[in-house]
C-alpha cells in the first residue's frame, strides 16, 4: 500500500512539472503580451450589454476589435468574486487582437435581479450562460468557452446536465467545491441577517487574506470582498454549499481542455490534473508560472485557442504542455 501510494504520489507531482525549457518558454511567451492598452471598461472597443435571463438581467462586456487576429469568438466567465480590475492583464493579452464577451455572472454587483424570486444555485448560473450565448446567437457558429476559477465550475456544471454546450470548452483552475469552510456556510450563513454581512466585510477582508503573501494575489482578495453584494452573495453560498464536482463529472463526454499554470492560497493544483483525470475525453495542459502572472496565462491560452478553429483542435503553440492523464 505505501509503494501505491508513492508511486500515486509521483505521477502526481510529474503532472506539475516542467524542464527547464519549457519553463523558459512560457517566460518568454508572456514576456511577449506585455504592452499598454485601455481598460477595457473604458475602451472605446467595448460595448457594455444588458442580457435578459431569469428573474433578471446580467452583463456583458463586448471587445471587438476592427481587425481581430483570431478566427473565432471567446466567451469567458470570471470566477465567483472577479472583477474588472482583476483581469487587466487577461485584457492585456486579447486587446485589439480577439472578439470577446466577457459575461459576469448573477451573483456579481452588476446584476439586476428580482430580489426575491431570483435563484442563485449552478443550474440557474448555468442556464444564465447558455441563454446569453443563444441571445448573442453565438450558438450558431464557432466559438472558444473559457471558464476560470468558479465559472469553470459552473461550465462544468452546465456540462454535466447538458445545459451548456460549446464548440471548444477550457476550465482554468476549476474549483470543485466552494472555497468557504463548511461549517460557515451550514451553521452560521443562514442565520445571518444581511446587514451583519455587510458589517462583517472586513473581518472577512482578514479571514481571507490571511496566509496571503503574494501582492497580487493579495490585491485579488481585497477587490472580492469589496465588491461583494451581500445579499447575492449569501443567497449564492447557501445554494451551492453541497456542490461537488469531483465523483459527479465522469460522464461529462465532451472535450474539455482543464488549464493550471500556478500555485495560491485557493487553487491547489494537484486539483487539477485530478479532475481532468475523471472526464473520460478531458487535456490537462501545465504552463508553469509565478501567481502574478496568473490572469496573463488566461490571456495567453485564450488567445491561442481563438486563433484556431474547433476542427484545429489544440494549437500548436501549446502542444508541448500537453500532460498525459493517469486514468
């Protein structure tokens, strides 16, 4: 049992390794991103939308450039608490280069919702991503999916019950459960009145920021609390506070590219390659890189697989990152 388990150990950590080389290229491929562009909330390449879904309505972020580089549409979906300012890089990488509707989900600020009759659990933000893109008549033609962080959750989700269909599916960094202790959510959160929520912004500020070292990473987690909508927000974790992807996604039959690159505080990325294990047609791909430099990886992949079409299948530019999954 203890050879198992060391052997288990080692494939493990082989997943999460890359030579020397390899490293230096993907150094050297976001090196190249780097330049200065508009943010895109305020660039006169983006159009802000309104899309009606249940109970409702959510926004979209629309860049399309006058002269895209790539062959087809992304449609990305930021994790549980990001906001704007958190995927300057992301933009960084795609500005002028990609069309992109960047679809902030229900439990976001932004949202307009019927307080009390709208739903927050994953078959609802699901469906909110499937109706957008048939509102947009995306589902049409050829497009990139790209979910990080819990919107990779709620891809998968959706791909799980059949709700969500794509012609190309990436996940960064999908969370299999919610990030919050447990015990919170099922003994504390429900007794919370929603003003003592709200007062309890920077306490929550702390709890989460604790452990944090990396500057980046620790400017991500003020701008999450800070925009929380408490109410939402509340509403969101109890419904989703028994999600669990990991035992539920083995039927998932589409291929779905699962993406990891770096190391923080919530994403653990042994998760990663574990979960693509389970999907019977899934590709991990390992861009190793410091937490930084995070958001500029999703630009970077986002970029790549827009590039090319659905028949391309994975570029060639990141064939080499390519891990094989020990099924």
């Amino acid at each position: 049992m203890t050879k198992q388990i060391h052997e288990t150990l080692q494939k493990e950590q082989s997943m999460l390794n890359l030579t020397p080389e390899l490293e230096q290229q993907v150094h050297e491929m976001l090196i190249a991103t780097e330049r200065k562009v508009p943010n895109f909330w305020e660039s006169n390449t983006t159009e802000s939308i309104y899309v009606p879904v249940d109970d409702g309505e959510i926004r979209v972020y629309h860049f399309k450039p006058d002269n895209p580089i790539s062959k087809r549409p992304l449609v990305f979906i930021p994790g549980w608490g990001g906001t704007e300012i958190g995927y300057v890089d992301f933009y960084e990488v795609i500005h002028d280069k990609v069309e992109c509707y960047y679809i902030e989900t229900r439990e976001k600020k932004s949202s307009k919702l019927d307080r009390k009759k709208a739903k927050m659990d994953m078959n609802q933000k699901a469906k909110d991503i499937q109706d957008v893109i048939n509102y947009l008549e995306l589902d049409k033609e050829d497009f990139v999916l790209f979910g990080t962080c819990w919107g990779g959750a709620i891809v998968l989700h959706g791909l799980i019950d059949g709700t969500i269909d794509a012609p190309t599916v990436i996940t960064h960094d999908p969370m299999h459960t919610l990030w919050f202790p447990k015990w919170f959510l099922r003994y504390v959160t429900p007794f919370l009145p929603v003003f003592a929520i709200r007062m309890m912004k920077p306490v929550l500020r702390r709890l989460q920021m604790r452990g944090m070292n990396e500057k980046i990473q620790r400017k991500r987690a003020e701008n999450f609390i800070a925009n929380a909508e408490p109410w939402k927000w509340k509403k969101a974790a109890e419904s989703v506070r028994d999600f669990e992807l990991f035992g539920n996604i083995s039927g998932i039959t589409k291929e779905v590219f699962v993406i990891n690159g770096t190391q923080d505080k919530v994403h653990d990325q042994i998760t990663y390659p574990k979960i693509a294990a389970e999907m019977p047609f899934s590709r991990f791909i390992f861009m190793k890189t410091d937490e930084s430099r995070r958001e500029r990886l999703m630009g970077l992949i986002a970029l790549e697989f827009s590039k090319v079409t659905v028949n391309d299948g994975l570029p060639p530019s990141l064939r080499d990152f390519e891990k094989k999954l020990h099924r």
